[in-house]
C-alpha cells in the first residue's frame, strides 16, 4: 500500500513508472483557467520543491503537456476526482474545482514519496462526508500566531480537510469591549479575513465561531458584564469544583440577546462562510441564579431549548446555518425533535468508549442535521493520548457513518493552560483527516509513517514513532482517568484525590519509575530525527520539552508518594527550567496573550507540592 494521507477509495497499480521529465506543461483544461490557478501554482511549487522540475501553466493547449486537469460535471459524486498517471503523462479530472485540488495533493504526496519516477496507476477517490473539519481553541489561553495559523492551514488542506474553527469565548477584537480582550492577543478583524482568503484559495471554509450562553467566564469576571450572568458569584461545577468566576449568559436576562446580535453584526462579516457556531455547551450553572423560576416552572431542558431557539433567529435573520453543542439538549430526547432542521447539532465525545452509537442514533431518528465532534486527546495531558484519540477518532466516525451525520469536526482543546504545544495534536490531525475523507481505507493507518511522512518530514523515520509513543505515556502509570492522563493532572491535585480504591496501582511507585524510564526510551531516538521542515530544531525543542513535563509529573508523584522520587530542592530547580521553557516553546507558534494565565497554573503547582 502506497503512503498516501488520506489513502484513497480506489488505487489500481498497473505497473511500470512514468520518469518525470525535468520540465513540461501543466494545462489547466476548464474554459475559466483562472478558477484552478492557485492549485496550478500549487502544483508546480511541490514538483520545484521535491524533484527540481519545472512546470509551465497554461489554459487549454492542443499538445498533452506533462500534466493536465480537466472538469467533468457527470462524476457522481462531489469532490469527486480520477488520478492517471501513464506513459504519456498524468491526468486529474474531476466534478468541481475543490475535487481537481484534492487530486493534486493527492499527487503532490506521489512526488514527494517516489520523486521522478511515479508509479503507473489510476486512482478513483471522493469522500464519506462532505464536511471534514478542524476546530482550534484559541481561548484557553493560546491564541497561534497568524504564521502559525497559515503553516496548519496549509497543513490540513493537503490531507483534504475542508472546514476550519476558531473556538472563541473572548479572543476576538469586539471594538467596544477591549476590557473582555485586551490582554489576550486577540484575533482581530483583519487577521480573519485574511485568513479567510487563504482558506478560500485551498477549499476550506473557515466557520465563525462564538461561544454564546456557557464559557462566557471571560466577559463575566469583569464587573460591567456580570449583569448578563445567570449568577454573579461563582459556579459549582458538576465535577465539584468550584469555579471562581460566573460562568454562563442568563436567557432571564433581556439585554442578553440584544447584547449578542451587537457581537454578532461585528463577528459575521469578517467570513465568507454562512455557517455560524453559537456554541452552548456545558451550561452548568443554568437554573442556578436568574433562571432559578423558569426552571422550576418550565424544566431546565425546555429553558435552555427556548433559549437555543432565540439564538437561531437571530442567525437566521443574519442568513446563517447555525451550528451549536448537543451535549444539553440530548440530555433531553423529547426535545430534540424541536429542534429547527435547519441547524446543525455538534454531538461530541471526547473518549474512546463515548456514546457516539446512541447519541447519533438520537439526531438521526428526530431528523436533525449533526456532525460528529471527536478530538485529538491532547489537552490535559502534554504530549497527547494516542491510543484514545484513535478509539475516539474511530467510534465517532464510524456511527456517524452508519447513523447519516452530514460533517466531522475534530476538536482540538486547551483545557487548563494550554500546555501541550501544537505537535503533540498532529497524530489526531492526521487521523481524522484520514479517516473523515474514506473510513474503511484509513481505518488502520499506518500513523508513525504517515507522520514521518506528511507532518514531520523526517526522512530518518523517528518521529513518528517517537510521537506515537510519547503519546501513550499515560497509560504506564496503569492509572486511567477520564480525559486527561495523571501525569497532567499531578501537577494540579494531590495524588489521594486522583486514586480511587480500584487505581492503587501506585502504592509502591513501581509504575512511576517504569513511567520515566518509558519516556527516556522513547526520547532515545530523538537527535536521529532528519526533518526536512525549516522549524526542525523548534519541533525537537517541542517534544523535548513535553517529555521533561510528563517525567516531572511521575516524580511528583513519587515525591508525594515519598518513594524514591527527587527531594524537593531538586523539584523546584527541575521546575523553574520547566517554566523557562513553557515560555520559550509558547512564544516560538504563540502570541503572548494569554502566557500569563497559563504560567501562572505553574507557578501554583510549584507552591502547592514543592515548598
């Protein structure tokens, strides 16, 4: 099998190679050339860049050229295209033009994997879903900068994923509410349409996105806001926390809609795209405060339906689909079917064994519109949860297939900190990707080379493996816990709180020193790496600094287990080159808003074990 990412429906292998020569004619057969002229110069940047061949572009010409596109409309299926690739050159066709660019990545990875002298074959691709997307939080704490931003899209687009998300509570530049972002580097309105020109070029849709009823924390710790919260003190999570500030926009308050619509006719004329994320998960202070009445008189599920039917007008009327979190309304089953069918319900879950088999059967039979809403496992923990990301990757896929989900959005969250940095999320990128485009093709995956291959550039083959593995040092300790790995959450609560009597597992620390030395072996092949990418020393820099954090989660451990770990001056030397250097990877992709935040969530679990 071909390394190809995503592996195509369809590929036929005639044998035999066609030798590229070192420069020929790409013709651009459609009667408006100019619609593919970005997927020819892209094109002819990858055969400069991988084999030093040159490529002339030109509209429809008599001669065959070397490589030529052409349209045709009868493909059954959209984003359909056919690869030939004969003795007498290479031909894409396909239904639109979005179906000739996944054609051309598709033989951009060709060039790059067997250089001039391609094999002989024909391959017939289109995808399982129409809408393949990526959501990035950039509102806990990390806001990439726009360099950052461009690199993945480019990235994502040539593993053909077609939709981009922005999660945003408070990190866009609303001209009146500068108090709201004013220390967070916001995105501001001219970086998105210029983000959303580049999306446009390579068929993504770059979705807006923002949070409009919980997560509102951000605008309602200040106290010219907290007359929209459904309390003005802190939350109650359901996990037991208690949360500092109010946490969600009250639908009892009347200013709340009229409040939002402003956001709105701000946010919306940035982007291209007609789809509109409203958010509204995790709404758990609602009948806490404001709505105390309305919930005892109406139910909190009919509450917070009502109040998810006023933010669709306002969409509606603005000429937006909207799209929202189903994690509060399918708590409700009989209230799903009154839900408008012209929106689209987000169904997600986040580990392996999530119930994407129910939830989605629960959409589907109300006739609702839904995406499937996996992740890429790497929040919470600092290099990722591989093994989980690929169940949880897999199941939503798999019963979105079977239960008629329109679209898959793979999440990529920054819970607490933020403190994984950026490569620790490609493995799920690149799963996803893989298997939202052909899911019986991409299933099992060879994902260490795809990453070698198509994210890290690594001709040596190490890493990624080494992501792979260092993805799974959360298993070692053989203490599981739900979303996140305990060498994360080491650094934020004592080890009696995080075991229960069946997890004891730890009572000696055996597994914590097993734990390092793991990660020691892992790290081993490291300096063998051969990235070809020009950020190759920030990468290795990256997946340095993620395995110093997981050691020094297991020795916090065996510290407070007192059983052979470090003392605690050694602790706190160890810890302060840590914080260095969470500074020195965050700011290497990252715009300094919102470090601050973050560091300082070290600097408390320094105090809290070390001193």
């Amino acid at each position: 099998m071909l390394n190809l990412l995503p592996h195509p429906r369809k590929l036929t292998q005639h044998g035999g190679i066609f030798h590229v020569p070192s420069n020929g004619l790409l013709v651009l057969d459609i009667p408006t050339p100019a619609e593919l002229l970005f997927t020819g110069k892209r094109l002819a940047q990858a055969f400069s860049e991988f084999v030093d061949v040159h490529l002339d572009i030109s509209g429809s010409y008599p001669v065959p050229g070397l490589l030529r596109l052409s349209m045709n409309p009868g493909f059954k299926h959209a984003e359909g295209y056919r690869l030939t690739i004969e003795e007498s050159g290479i031909y894409i066709t396909g239904k639109d033009p979005a179906a000739l660019f996944y054609g051309a990545a598709t033989l951009i990875q060709l060039i790059q994997t067997h250089g001039r002298d391609l094999p002989l074959l024909t391959i017939e691709d289109y995808p399982d879903f129409p809408v393949r997307g990526v959501m990035l939080d950039i509102s806990r704490d990390k806001v990439p900068t726009l360099e950052t931003l461009l690199q993945l899209v480019d990235m994502l687009a040539g593993w053909k994923i077609n939709q981009f998300q922005l999660y945003t509570e408070h990190t866009f530049a609303y001209h009146a509410h500068e108090v709201v972002w004013k220390n967070a580097s916001p995105m501001t309105a001219s970086d998105i349409l210029l983000l959303d020109a580049y999306c446009r070029e390579r068929f993504i849709e770059l979705v807006p996105n923002q949070n409009s009823f919980g997560h509102m924390h951000r605008w309602l710790e200040h106290p010219e806001y907290k007359y929209l919260g459904e309390t003005e003190e802190g939350t109650r999570m359901p996990w037991g926390e208690l949360f500092e500030h109010p946490f969600s926009f009250s639908p009892a308050v009347p200013e709340t809609l009229d409040f939002l619509e402003a956001l709105y006719d701000e946010l919306l004329p940035n982007f291209t795209s007609k789809l509109f994320n409203v958010g509204a998960d995790e709404t758990f202070d609602l009948g806490a405060g404001r709505t105390r009445a309305l919930v005892e008189e109406k139910g909190k599920g009919r509450v917070y339906l009502d109040y998810l039917l006023e933010l669709y007008q306002r969409v509606k009327s603005r000429g937006y689909t909207m799209q929202f979190w189903g994690d509060i309304i399918n708590q409700y089953p009989d209230l799903v079917p009154l839900l408008p069918r012209d929106a689209i319900a987000l169904e997600w879950g986040y580990e392996a064994d999530h119930d994407f088999p129910g939830k989605t059967q629960l959409f589907a039979e109300s006739g609702i519109a839904y995406y499937v809403c996996p992740g890429t496992s790497s929040w919470n923990t600092f290099a990722g949860r591989t093994d989980n990301a690929i169940e949880n990757i897999r199941n939503a896929v798999e019963n979105g297939l079977r239960n008629s989900a329109v679209g898959v959005l793979n999440t990529d969250w920054g819970d607490n900190g933020h403190w994984q940095p950026l490569p620790a999320s490609y493995l799920g990128f690149a799963y996803g990707a893989g298997a939202s485009w052909c899911y019986e093709q991409n299933r099992d995956m060879d994902v260490p080379a795809v990453l070698d291959t198509f994210a890290f550039r690594d001709t040596a083959g190490v890493m990624g493996k080494l992501a792979y593995d260092l993805g799974n040092a959360y298993q070692q300790p053989q203490v599981l816990l739900h979303n996140g790995s305990l060498l994360f959450w080491l650094y934020n609560h004592p080890i009696e709180k995080l075991l229960s009597e069946k997890q004891s597992t730890l009572d000696t620390g055996q597994t914590l020193h097993d734990t390092i030395t793991y990660i020691d072996d892992t790290m081993a092949s490291l300096d063998r790496a051969q990235i070809q990418h020009s950020d190759a020393d920030l990468l290795k820099q990256e997946f340095r600094y993620a395995a110093d954090l997981l050691k020094h989660g297991a020795k916090r451990g065996l510290l407070m287990l007192d059983n052979g770990g470090s003392n605690s001056d050694e602790m706190r030397t160890e810890f302060d080159r840590l914080k260095q250097a969470h500074r020195d990877v965050w700011l290497a992709r990252n715009r300094p808003g919102g470090l601050e935040d973050s560091a300082a969530r070290l600097v408390r679990a320094r105090s809290k074990y070390l001193d």
